[in-house]
C-alpha cells in the first residue's frame, strides 16, 4: 500500500523507538526476573511485540492486518523450529542468541503469540484510523475558526432562491506578488461569484499560474488580501481549506500503477497516493462511482494510469478534483497535451458540468482562445503581471484587449459558443472584436 513519504518516515521512526523500548524490556526479564510462568509469558509477549514491530520498521506501508499476519507467522516458525534442537546447540555457543531462537517448544507459547498479535493489530487499526481522521492540526485549525466566528462554508450550500445574488467564492483586493525582489503581480483584483466559470488569459510568464496558487490557497500575497471560500489566507488552517478546493493539473504526478478509482478518490484525502491505512467510506466510494461515470469513464473505473490515454487522464483528473463536492474547481491548462479529439471531449466534460452543478464556480488557466469552453462566462487577461482587462466575457475579450495583453496583433472572433484567434498584420489592426 502507498503513502506519503513523511508518513512512511514517522511510522519507521515511531516503530523503532517502541523497538528499542521493548527490547529493553525483555532483556530485564530474562535476565532480572527469576524463571517462571510469568516471566515466561511476559517474554513471549514482549517477542511478539518485538516482531511486530520490526515488521512495520521493515514494510511500513502494509496493513496492520498483514503486519500481524506476518510477525505471529514468523514467531511460531521460530516455536516450531525449536523442535530441531537446533537453538540448544546455538545456544551453547552463543548464549544471547537464545533471545531470538527462544529456549525450547512450547505449544502454549502459539497461543500467545497469535493472540499477542491480533491485539496489536487491532490497537494498530484503530490508531491508525484515528489519527487520519483527527489530525491534531485540523483540530487547531477548525478551534480558531470557530473562535473567530471564520468557520469554513460547507461544500454543499443550500440552494439559491430565483434574485437572490450568489455567494461570493473567490476574491482578490489590491493584490501585489514578489518573488526574490521580483515584481510578479501588481493591484490585481477581481471575485468569482457562485456559478461563475472564469478563464485566465494571457501570455507565459504573465502571472496566471501564481494567481491561481493564491486562489487554490498555495500561495499567499505579498500585499493585499485574498478569500477563499469566506476565509481570507493567513487566518484559516489551509490544509483544512485546500481540501474544499478541486485543482485539475494535467501534471499530477503520479507514479505508481493507480487504478482510476484510487486516483479519483485521492480527491477526498488531497494526496497524491492513498495515504497509509486510509480506507473510503461507503459514501466516498459511491460519490467517487458517480464522478467517474459523470465525465465518461464509468468502462475504464479499473484502468491503470500508465495504460491510459492523455485525454483518459485528463478527465479522471476532472473526477477527483470534483469527488468531495468543492464549490470552486480551478483548472490549470487541462487541455495540455491532448490532440483535438480529446481536447474537445474534455472541454465537453468541462462545459456539462455549468449545466450538472449550477452553483460550482470555476477558474481555468490558457493562454489559447480555442481552449476556453462554452460555459466560460467571464475573462481576466493580464499582460507583465498587470490586469488588461477584467469581466464579462463578451466584453472582455476583444481584439484590442487580448492584442494588447500578448503585445502581438491578434483578431479575435467567436462563432457557434467558441472562441478563436489568429495573428493579424500590424496595420490592419482595430478597435473592436
């Protein structure tokens, strides 16, 4: 089973500090208490125990289940290898290695050992479960926010009444960006309202990308202020917060022979990998089920991730960002990579959702017209970190707006719900679309 790297490192280094502690233990059995039926069982425990953890030191990423399996496995292969006659031999040699070999068969010793064992692994269970659902910092987190009165918006939000006005869900005010003395962004504002799906325009190197690292709650301003779904960054718990936010980038980096039902429901954990132990509810699975088949995928749910096409991919992705319902989807160049088939169908999945959840806001990075969908109903273009122009997108995305943001006479036209561009000679550039 897979997890985060920190994971893996934190278990090893718990495991063998309990390790060193009772093995510890049982050298001030063996040697400071006098031989008997308690000594006896308590040093049969304290094998177990020893096994135990020195299975999780050696493969900690196994189930407390196959990690009780395999220490009770090898503790009585050692009770049955006792019958050889071996360890008496061994031991006459090398006293101490009768810590390991054990003095002598004792079918009674089996029963402590497995029953030692299935001990631990239920406490390992529930331990482990605990801990992935009770984080002491998301506990911090939601202490403050509830102090401050702050609590973040549940994802599933009431439904809006015919003139109610939506929800804001993103906002940035007088928002200035630098990076190593650099100036990056400078007075960038705007908001997403509920509903809304927004495209960011503009060429390499405009600041798209760190926009939506402040929208997604990975970056934080250098000036100004930034709200994410009713919490402004640097006074919300942002591990709390980024897991109510769908992020597809066609870039996710995953390594190992995922399923696209595992990799949808690394949605709910925010993870790259299934983290150590962690199991969907029945719940999670059946909303992770409905995402899959929502963008297409519901024949290829088993599929591999290597095996998959680039188009398959990029729809999956779609799946996990919307997999615990957030009410803001950010999209960064989804379409990268994919050749015009599946770009359209992925635009498709994109442009049905607008229709399947009316109140989800949207935020898309591109620097190609051809790549917006139909449902895009707002544009921000920005040139050398400044905005060009910002709003409707009908209004915000003309020739003049976008040749001014890429420096280059481009003519912009949009026909049948899509949008196009094509360089344009100089002089025959005009105010206008």
């Amino acid at each position: 089973m897979t997890s985060h790297p920190q994971i893996v490192v934190r278990r090893r280094l718990t495991a063998l500090i309990l390790l060193l502690c009772a093995i510890a233990a049982g050298l001030g059995i063996h040697y400071g208490m006098p031989p008997g039926t308690l000594s006896d069982i308590s040093g049969d425990v304290l094998y177990a125990v020893v096994a135990y953890l020195a299975v999780v030191i050696v493969a900690p990423r196994l189930r407390p289940l196959a990690v009780g399996a395999t220490a009770a496995g090898w503790c009585v292969a050692v009770e049955l290898f006792q019958l050889t006659g071996v360890p008496l031999a061994a031991g006459a040699v090398f006293p101490p290695i009768m810590l390991v070999l054990g003095t002598g068969f004792d079918p009674r010793d089996i029963a402590l050992y497995v029953g030692t064992a299935a001990v631990l692994t239920a406490v390992d269970a529930l331990a482990s479960r605990w801990l992935s659902s009770h984080s002491r910092r998301d506990r911090r987190g939601r202490r403050r926010a509830r102090r401050r009165g702050r609590g973040i918006p549940h994802p599933l939000p009431s439904r809006r009444t015919r003139g109610e006005p939506r929800m804001t869900v993103l906002s940035l005010h007088d928002v200035t960006f630098r990076r190593n003395g650099r100036l990056i962004l400078d007075d960038i504002s705007f908001e997403v309202a509920a509903g809304e799906h927004w495209a960011l325009l503009g060429p390499n190197g405009a600041g798209k990308s760190t926009i939506l690292s402040m929208c997604g709650a990975s970056a934080h301003p250098t000036s100004g202020a930034v709200e994410v779904l009713g919490s402004r960054l640097g006074r919300v718990d942002l591990q709390e917060l980024r897991r109510r936010i769908g992020h597809v980038n066609p870039r996710h980096p995953v390594r190992s022979p995922m399923t696209v039902e595992e990799v949808v429901l690394t949605g709910f954990t925010g993870t790259i990998d299934t983290p150590l132990r962690w199991e969907p509810t029945a719940a999670q699975l059946e909303a992770a089920h409905a995402r899959i088949a929502q963008v297409g995928l519901a024949e290829r749910r088993d599929a591999v991730w290597p095996t998959m096409s680039q188009g398959e991919r990029g729809r999956a992705l779609i799946a996990r960002a919307l997999a615990p319902e957030p009410r803001l989807l950010l999209l960064d160049e989804p379409t990268t990579g994919l050749d015009v088939a599946a770009r359209e169908q992925l635009l498709e999945t994109v442009d049905h959702l607008s229709v399947e959840l009316p109140e989800l806001a949207s935020v898309l990075v591109t620097h190609h017209l051809e790549e917006l969908p139909e449902s895009t109903s707002h544009a921000l273009l920005i040139g050398r970190g400044r905005i060009v122009a910002s709003g409707p997108i009908h209004e915000t995305v003309t020739t003049e707006t976008v040749s001014r943001a890429f420096e280059h006479p481009i003519g912009v036209a949009h026909h049948d719900g899509r949008w196009s561009a094509r360089a344009l000679r100089a002089a025959s550039v005009a105010p206008g679309r």
